[in-house]
C-alpha cells in the first residue's frame, strides 16, 4: 500500500483502514506467539502500512502538507 493511494482517501476510509489493520496487527501477533505464524514478515508488513495509514490520517486532520524529503536538504 502505498502513501499516494492513502492521500486519494476520504477520512472516514481511512479510519475503516486503520481499525481492520490494527485488527489484522492484533492476530498476526497471538498468532506469532503460539507459533503458528506462517511468515513474520507478514507481521511488520502490517505495522507499516498501519503507520502509513494513520500518518496520512494525521496529516489530513491536520490539514498539513506532507513533509518535504531529506534530499533536497542542502547542508
């Protein structure tokens, strides 16, 4: 999932989005820790696209423009 997409969405679709990946978040970790966990991957790969989520959540409440990148930083 990436950032772009998220920015095209509506708040009230990205809450859905948060609340079913902190849900995903919740089973990949019970499964994890009875060992039943296919691939751990799986589990930081939901943590970020969750992060992703809420951080384009936040910048619509906002109403920030995302940040600019470190490359164009002239040091």
């Amino acid at each position: 999932m990436k950032a772009a997409e998220l920015k095209d969405l509506p708040v009230e679709e990205l809450n859905r989005k948060a609340a079913e990946l902190r849900e995903n978040v919740f089973n990949l970790r019970i499964r994890h820790a009875a060992g039943t966990l296919d691939s751990s991957a799986d589990l930081g790969k939901h943590r970020r696209d969750l992060a992703r989520v809420l951080t384009v959540l936040n910048q619509k409440k906002r109403g920030a423009a995302p940040a600019a990148p470190a490359a164009e930083k002239k040091g």
